[in-house]
C-alpha cells in the first residue's frame, strides 16, 4: 500500500463515525483457528518443556531481566500466546503494548518475509534508503496533520527518549528538564534520567539535570485534594514551587511527559493537564516531548493520546509498536527544531534499518486501514463498563480508567485508606488459568489491560471471566478465616 493509496484514509480518528460497523468486534478474518480457541490450559504451566528452556535461561542469560511468566512462549496470533508445552493464553498485554495490529499480522509478516529477501541491513548511515523515506513521510502524515515532519529512526524506545534529550538540549542551548513522579521513559542513558521510580534508578548514579514533579494522578493525589475543585493545584504546585524551589538552575530545555502513563499505572491525567503543560513549555521557551512510546499508534483510541487534548508537542518519540514487533523507535519534531540539527548530529548504525522500515510501514498501514484506534475506543468503552461492574461487586476494586485499551484496575485492601493490595498472585492466578496480564503503578498494584487491539468481545468477556475468577479467589483467600467454634461437649 504506497501513501498515494486513496484507501489509505489518515483522517485523524476523532472526525470518522464509523463505530457501528465494528459493534460486534469480531477477529478478522486472517486470525487462525487454533488462535481462537483460548484460553486453553493442558499441561499446567509451567510444563515440562518450558522447564527445561528456564533451566537453560538461568544458567545463560542476565538476571536483569525479571520474568513475569514462567513458561517459555513458542508462536502466537490474534490475541493469542502459545506457549511449547501447548497452552493457549488469552493476551491482555500485546506484548508490552508492541503487537497492536494483532501477533502475526500478515502484512506486517509479508513485508518482513520480502524485505529479508531482498536486503536486511540498509547501510541507511551513509546511504539513502526508500523506505526510511516513506516511513518518516507516514509518521509526518500521522502527526497533527503534518505539523511534525523530520523523523530520526533508533532501536528503542529509550534510544528515542535519547534521541529527544540530544535535540532538545542542541536546539534550546539549555540542559535542564523536567519529568513526573511515576514516569517511566526507558533505563538507558537519558531515558533513565528521566525515569522516577527508585526500583529502575537504585544504584546508578549521578543523574542530576533532572527536576521531578507530581503528576496529575487524581486518584493518589499527593495534595490530598479533589479534581475539579483543585484548580490543578499540581500544575500550580510545579510552576511556583519545583521551579522555583525545587533546584533548577534557569535552564529548562525541556518538558517530557507522557500523555497517559504507561509505567506509572496507566494514570489518566484530566483534560487541563498537557494543555497546561504546552502553555508553561511556552512561557519557559522550552520544549514539550510527548512520549508516546507505550500509549501511541492506536491504543488510546487515537494514534497519539497528546490527540485527546488537541496539544501538539515539539518533539514525539515512538516505540513499541511503531515496528509491529521489530525493534525500532522514532523521534519526530517540528521542522524547525530538526532541521536546527547538523549533520552528523545523532547516528545508529542500524538506524533506518530495512526489516524496521518494512516491518514499520505495513503496521501502521494496518493500523489506521483497519481503523483500529476506532475500534479501541469502542472496545474500551464496553470493556470500562464491564470492569466497573466488576468494581460494584470487589471491594478490592478501587479504580478502574482507561482510554481505549490502556485500561488500568488498582487494587486496594481498603477503599478508604487506599492502602495498595499486592497483586502478585492474582497476575499468576490470571495466567495459570490462561489470560495473560501486567501489572503496573508505583507499587504494582494496578492491572494494566492492553491487549492487541484486534481482540475480539469473546475474547474480552472470556478474559473479564478469569479476572473476576481470580479476584474473587484471592478476596476469599485474603480475608481472615474466622477460627472454627469448638464446642465443648457438656458435662
Ligand atoms: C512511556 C515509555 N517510554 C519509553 C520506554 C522505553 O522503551 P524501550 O523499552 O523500548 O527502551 C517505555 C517502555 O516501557 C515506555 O513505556
């Protein structure tokens, strides 16, 4: 599908109606059947074969990385994971929000099949490279209508943060930036700079042209206060005291933020909140960067969640999903700001690569052909009002939000106090029973729902299920046993 494609509609999601025709949301047709039949547990997990490949993992790779799940996955489709021991998992995470268009999209496939046949490494550094060209040329197309164009290709997410850091401080002359409690931007270089929770930042240091600054998270609201009637005092509090207090030296370069947060507790900040941002970056002559890394390309219900607000950044950066599974990140800026930078500025050797591009273009072709920040809007409406049922009958429910399928459940052992619940084993409780989720939030109790956003509603209801299965499991586990009355056999 090339950009000329009168097909290819671009209107941003927001100005189409086309809800009706997806009410029912079925899969497409090209999800397979054995993908349609989770959840599907044989062997209980993890089996014997997944053992066996743990065994291995643990003797050979990093223990950085903190598995979630024990069981060793083998393929997936649809919205389905299947692990080598045969188990089917309903998939509420899309891989950490990567698999937008659903696992195994088979143009996304196709375009990585024929592009590996082709040329793999596009020496994109010091030659020119005609999807790299078309890639950056979609982005552009996709962002506000254009009003961003000039796209630097990475291989990451946090190499994209980074990416962001360098222009800013170029373009500003400034070094100093700001970022919010509960953020999460990647754990490399800059991006951990800018990431707040201690968990990531432990023993690593100096990191120290960062201010931070709370976050509009209504529902743990550090001021104790309520919205509206707040004034966004949040807002008020960052201008009048971080600014001003809280140890900046008069250089702010930047702003970055995500619009939702992703890490954070997928938090929905209210509406004031990243105009309010765009208006202080103004006022500071600094730059706002939206990180749009988890919360972009569809998943709120629009390509960009900065969308909902109407508030374009000055620079965006992209991940996860922007290469339908392949590793790659985009930074993209206003022309004016990118262009301010030489040649030679900022360079990947694998930068532009041509599995990314093809990989890139055929799923945000998907995406926005297949209308799919539409149906995530839709969807997520159904599945909020599902959970908030949910929330009538658990006490230990004590808030559900979303937008489009970035929903997030936090969990508390008391409505009042707000006193976080532990989540661990409902996460595995989840997945023994075959729905696979993450956990999020600054102490890991909220749920985050961000399935591929082809999942059917029989997929969804299947999977909301399992969840109130498990949760009733652990509120009958978690409550005190009253001690068996031991009646005294009379004299
Ligand atoms: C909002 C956000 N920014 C940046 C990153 C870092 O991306 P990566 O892990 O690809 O470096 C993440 C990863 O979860 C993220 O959620």
């Amino acid at each position: 599908m090339t950009q000329s494609d009168p097909k290819l509609d671009r209107t941003p999601p927001s100005v189409r109606n086309d809800l009706h025709a997806i009410a029912d949301f079925p899969f497409p047709a090209w999800v397979p059947d054995w993908a349609r039949r989770a959840p599907s547990i044989t062997v209980a997990p993890p089996g014997p074969r997944s053992k066996d490949v743990v065994k291995l993992d643990k003797e050979y790779v990093s223990h950085a990385y903190d598995r979630v799940f024990t069981f060793t996955i083998d393929r997936a489709a649809g919205a389905t994971v299947c692990d080598v021991d045969g188990n089917l998992y309903i998939d509420w995470t899309a891989g950490i929000a990567v698999m937008n268009a659903g696992w195994g999209h088979p143009s996304v496939v196709d375009a990585i099949r024929k592009q590996s046949e082709k040329l793999v490494h596009s020496f994109a550094n010091d030659t020119y490279f005609d999807k790299e060209a078309e890639l950056a040329k979609i982005l552009s197309d996709i962002s506000f209508s254009g009003k961003l164009k000039g796209t630097f290709f990475g291989n990451s997410g946090a190499e994209a943060v980074g990416a962001a850091a360098k222009l800013s401080t170029y373009f500003t002359k400034k070094f100093e930036f700001l970022s919010f409690h509960g953020a999460y931007h990647g754990r490399v270089g800059p991006a951990l700079n800018f990431t707040s929770k201690l968990k990531y930042r432990f023993g690593f240091g100096p990191m120290n042209n960062v201010l931070f600054t709370p976050y509009a998270y209504c529902y743990r609201c550090p001021f104790k206060m309520e919205y509206p009637s707040c004034d966004m005092y949040c807002m008020h509090y960052m201008e009048d005291q971080v600014m001003n207090l809280g140890g900046s030296t008069g250089s702010l370069a930047a702003v970055i933020v995500e619009p939702v947060q992703g890490e954070g507790g997928y938090v929905i900040p209210p509406d004031e909140f990243m105009p309010f941002l765009r208006k202080f970056c103004d006022r500071n002559n600094a730059l706002l960067i939206a990180d749009e890394v988890q919360a972009g390309l569809g998943r709120t219900g629009r390509i960009w969640s900065s969308e909902w607000t109407d508030t374009v950044p000055d620079i965006l950066v992209a991940g996860k999903a922007v290469g339908g599974g392949i590793p790659l990140g985009a930074m993209i800026a206003k022309p004016e700001i990118m262009k301010r930078w030489r040649p030679g500025a900022h360079s990947s050797t694998f930068g532009g690569n041509a599995i990314q591009m093809a990989a890139g273009i055929a799923h945000i072709n998907a995406i926005v052909e297949e209308h799919l920040p539409e149906r995530a809007a839709a969807m997520g409406e159904y599945v909020l009002k599902r959970l908030r049922e949910l929330q009538d009958k658990h006490e230990i429910i004590g808030d559900v939000r979303g937008r489009g399928l970035m929903i997030g459940v936090e969990f508390v052992k008391n409505r009042k106090t707000k006193e976080p619940l532990d989540i661990t084993q409902l996460q595995v409780k989840c997945y023994k029973k075959g729905l696979l989720t993450l956990t999020s939030g600054t102490y890991g109790n909220v749920m985050r729902i961000s399935p591929p956003l082809i999942i059917s509603r029989e997929f969804m209801d299947k999977g909301i299920e399992i969840f109130e299965d498990a949760i009733t499991e652990l509120e009958r586990e978690s409550t005190p046993q009253q001690p068996a009355v031991v009646t005294q056999p009379q004299p």
